[in-house]
C-alpha cells in the first residue's frame, strides 16, 4: 500500500513538474524519444527484412542439400569462379537414381529442372512468362506443395512422362476464367496438351521476387526431358538439380553431407586429390549470410540511437537535479514529519523513471507510424519484443539518470532543507 502511494505521488509530482515548465521538459525528453525512435525503429526495420527475406527463400527448403554444377556462394575469399563451375558436368538422371539406391541417411530425393518464359494456352486464353518445371515423383517429398484442389501425379504418371500438370493459382485464373476447378481441363505447353490435375493454393508476391508458385506449371520429369535435354550429365544441356532431404536427428546434415560427396565422388570417378566437380549447396549457408548482415545493421541502430539516449539520460538528470533543488523545502518538511529516506528516494526515482518512460514511449509511437507507410511488398510490423524493449531501455535510462539526484534529495538534512 506504501509503494502504491509512493508511485502515485510521484506521478503527480512528474505532472506537476511536465505542467509547470513544459519547454524545458520536452526538450530534456527529446533525446529519449529519438534515442528509442532510431533503436526500436532500426531493430524493426530490419526484423521486418529478415522476415520477408526468409519467407522469400522459403521456397528452397528445410534439411535440404541441392546437387548441381553450381554454387551458391563466392568462396572465402569472396571470389566467384563462374569460369570453373561453367566446365563441370550437369548432374545426370542415373546420378540421381544412384543416390536413391544408395544413401542411407536420406529422407527422400528429387530429380528436377526449371525453364522460364514459357507461354501456356487454353483457347483464346493465354499467360507468358510461366516457369515451367519438370519434377520426379519425390518432388513433393523435398520441396513443400501446397495444393489446393486437385492431386499430385501418380508414381506411374512420374515413371511414364505422362502430360499431367499442376498448374499455379495466376495459370488457373488467367486460362479458365470463370472456371472454379479446372482440374481435367487440358492445356497447350509448346503446342503440347497437358491434362490439369492439380491447382497451388495461392502465395502472392514474395519481397525478393523469388519464383512463386503462382505463376508456376509442374509437370512430370520424363515429361520435360521430351520437350528439352536435360540429365544426361553433359556441361551444355540445360542444368537439372537433385535436391536430397536429411533426417532431423542429423543435426547439421553432417552424415549425410558425408555420404553425398563420397558417393557423388565414386560415380565420377575422381581421384582423391581432384577437387569435386559439383557443388552441394545449403539453404543454411544464405541464412548464416543474412545474419551477419542484420547483426551489423542492428549494431548500427544502437549505436546511433547509443548517443541519442545518452544525451536524454542528461537531460533527465538535469531536470532531476533541478527538481530537487526546488522542493528543498518540500523534502525538510517531509522528513520532519517523519518521511524515511526511501521514502524520499523512491519519490524523486519514479519521477524519473516516468519521465524517461514518456520519452520512450513517444519514440515508440513514432515507430509505429512508420509500420502505417505503405512499402510495397515489405511488411513492416512492430513485434512486442521491440516494444518491451524500448520500455526496457527507457527505464533503464530513467533509473540511472534518477539514482544520484535522488540519492541526493533523500540524504538532504531536514533543518537545512527546511531554513533553504
């Protein structure tokens, strides 16, 4: 009941103090709220691009290692050696099956590869710019398809090259308009009909413009290879991808990582002292990328707004110190009636802390007026964990510009405060 008392009081204190010299107030609060303003700003600008990045590079997958000719990343030097990777050989479907026969510390694995700018047809109707991909049954094992009306093909529609094909939400719209199920509706892909099995649930436009599974056509692996080639393993053919999904209980996909190379390796015969002419490439590796990047930006956002709150924790203890000294009087009288030093302490170091707290809150609101401003396909939001801590810092900053003055006023002695 004390410390409830204790706080109100000294709330009513703080306002006093806002209302009788609202100038110096607000301009002692002003480093506070732009010191919070660029931390919780920075922070939520940029947890918001780490966000729609990821779910940008969603599509590639979890516990997933791609086999292909090239890599994802410049090496540790920061060179990308294009001119060596161009040489090697494409990865061939007998590769793929090998892996199948042979890994044991797999989930599933995929055969697959991709080709833009195709233009689809239905009647009158058409849609360019599809990427059209040619995928083995495994497919759905290693990449997540979400479809929403219709099915994925068959084994045997896989094995035979059937012309069956699971089409995007923006391909069902655009080619049968009106039409709320197309499913065994046919098509042309380079004048070629295909039988429409399944429809993707729509995603919308990712931040990156990575490829999205709206405007995209599955259609079997055998299917494609008819129309261009590809897994023969040749360095001039257009380049296939094996995707190999690992258990969780490998952590780090260590084994089978292990397992790929030295198998990868055997199939091509290399000697132990040639380097590999193939590339495994990790998700994971982009995602350790992106966290250097946002480590350093977050860095910047206390850093800039280091000082800022640095300053307002000045002001405050200006203003602490300021209110001591008027209310000399005030604290002599409250101790001869009996007022205890803590009582006197916590007094002054709530106003503080609420003064702060008013500082950083205005900070956060400006925060939030920025979450308002349309920025195209970038969502920004401010998480609770921003907002938590901004109140954190302010009173973190209001209690350590508060300890002094307050140490101060409740060690005055109580006939000098009361003749000041």
């Amino acid at each position: 009941m004390v410390v409830l008392t204790q706080i109100i009081e000294s709330f009513r204190f703080a306002w006093n103090a806002l209302r009788m010299n609202i100038l110096r107030t607000v301009l002692s609060l002003l480093g506070v709220t732009i010191g919070i303003f660029a931390i919780i700003s920075v922070l939520t600008i940029v947890d918001s691009l780490e966000k729609n990045i990821r779910q940008s590079l969603d599509f590639l997958g979890n516990d997933i290692i791609y086999v292909n000719k090239w890599e994802f990343l410049p090496d540790a030097e920061g060179v990308y050696k294009w001119w060596e990777f161009m040489r090697r050989p494409n990865v061939s479907y007998f590769e793929y099956k090998m892996l199948e026969e042979n890994l044991q510390h797999s989930a599933a694995i995929s055969i697959f590869a991709d080709r833009g700018g195709h233009t689809l047809k239905k009647g009158s109707n058409s849609m360019e710019s599809v990427n059209l991909t040619g995928a083995s049954y495994s497919y759905k094992d290693t990449k997540e398809l979400d479809i929403e009306k219709g099915r994925y093909f068959t084994p045997t529609e896989a094995a035979a090259g059937r012309n069956v094909a699971i089409i995007g939400s923006e391909i069902a719209k655009t080619l049968f308009p009106g039409n709320p199920s197309p499913i065994g509706e046919t098509m042309k892909v380079k004048n070629i009909k295909f039988v429409v099995i399944g429809v993707l649930k729509f995603e919308g436009e990712s931040f990156l413009g990575t490829p999205s599974a709206d405007e995209v056509c599955i259609i079997p692996y055998g299917s494609f290879r008819k129309m261009y080639q590809t897994g023969t393993g040749s360095s001039n053919e257009l380049g296939s991808n094996i995707a190999v999904k690992g258990f969780s209980s490998d952590i780090g996909l260590i084994e089978l990582e292990n397992e790929v190379v030295g198998t990868m390796r055997n199939l091509r015969g290399l000697k132990p002292k040639e380097k590999d002419n193939f590339a495994l490439n990790r998700p994971e590796a982009l995602g350790k990328v992106l966290d250097g990047l946002f480590n350093v930006l977050n860095m910047a956002g206390w850093v800039i707004g280091g000082f800022s709150i640095l300053i307002g924790g000045f002001g405050i203890a200006n203003i602490m110190f300021v209110s001591v000294k008027e209310r000399t009087s005030v604290i002599g009288l409250q101790k001869s009636l009996g007022a205890k030093n803590y009582f006197i302490l916590f007094q002054f170091l709530f106003e503080s802390i609420f003064l702060s707290l008013i500082g950083g809150g205005a900070g956060l609101f400006l925060v939030y007026l920025i979450t308002l401003i349309p920025m195209g396909s970038l969502e920004v939001t401010m998480s609770l964990s921003n907002i938590l801590l901004g109140l954190g810092v302010s009173t973190a900053i209001g209690t350590l510009s508060g300890i002094i003055p307050s140490a101060q006023a409740a060690n005055l002695d109580p006939v000098i405060a009361i003749r000041s």
